[in-house]
C-alpha cells in the first residue's frame, strides 16, 4: 500500500479565520509578538483506493516553531499543519476550535521578570505548550467548545476503539 501525502498554503479565507482567532483574549500575546504563521493543509491518500486517511496520529493538526535559518528564508514563525480531510469536514464552530487549540499550544519565552525573550534576529522566542491531557488535547478547548472540539472528536475515538477499557 503505497500512501501519497500531499501539502497545499492556505487561501485567504482561512488565512483571516486565523487572525480573528488571534485577535480573541485567550492570544492576544501572540498577536501582540507579531508572530508570523503559515497554515499549511496536508492530505494523505492511499494510491490504490483513492481512500483518505488521517495525516497525524492523535489530533488534526500539528504546530511546528521554525528555525532561526527559515524564518530568516521563508518568512515565517510558525507553520501550522492541518489535515484537509478533518477541516473540510469541519462546522464553522469546529474550524474555530482546531485554530484555538493549534495557538493554545504556542506560548512565547519569558525571563524571570515575565519579559518575552528573543533570538538575535529580534523574534520573540516560542516554545510549544505540553497538553495538559495525556491522550493529546486541550481542556481549555474542551472547555469553550465541548463536542465540537477536536481534542473530544479524538476522546470519542478512542473510546469506540478501546471500549470495554476507557469509560
């Protein structure tokens, strides 16, 4: 079985439901850093069936701080990965939630006195925030967005496949 993985920029459309979200309290500190992103939708078929599968292991999406050698290149802060398939099978409310818990997941360096941190070429240091849910996932996203959430869309999975072990 030979599996084709595809990745494609985000269209402007999706490029302005990001800023929105950045403009929401939870990442006004993020919007604040100038943080630049790039939106990136990957999609992985299997050649032989044309049948779609999930692009990550656990949630949807995966978020990556670039180097300081790209961001330099290509301009860009932070990539953030989604699975086209999940998203394009998304509810507005559910598009909101996976870009809420892809920016959940970035929080800017601080020194001793709460001051951010920052790399020689003046870019605020990032470091990517652990989830405080072992399966993978967020509960402040869980929180504000209940079933809708990719972090219950995964819990529920998980359930099916492990019923009889997970309650």
């Amino acid at each position: 079985m030979k599996k084709t993985v595809t990745y494609s920029l985000a269209d402007k459309e999706v490029n302005k439901l990001l800023e929105n979200t950045l403009l929401e309290e939870d990442h006004q500190e993020l919007k604040a850093c100038n943080i630049r992103f790039a939106i990136i939708f990957v999609n992985t078929v299997n050649e032989d069936t044309g049948e779609n599968y999930n692009s990550f292991s656990c949630l949807p999406y995966r978020v990556k701080i670039i180097g300081m050698k790209d961001r330099l290149l290509k301009n860009i802060d932070v990539v953030i990965q989604i699975d086209e398939n999940y998203w394009e099978d998304c509810t507005d409310i559910m598009k909101d939630a996976l870009l809420n818990a892809a920016l959940y997941q970035i929080i800017e360096c601080t020194d001793k006195t709460g001051m951010p941190v920052f790399h020689e070429d003046g870019v605020v240091k990032l470091k990517l925030n652990k989830p405080d849910i072992y399966y993978v996932g967020f509960s402040e996203i869980i929180q504000k967005y209940g079933s809708d959430s990719p972090d219950i869309k995964m819990w529920n999975r998980l359930k099916t496949d492990f019923s009889g072990i997970l309650y």
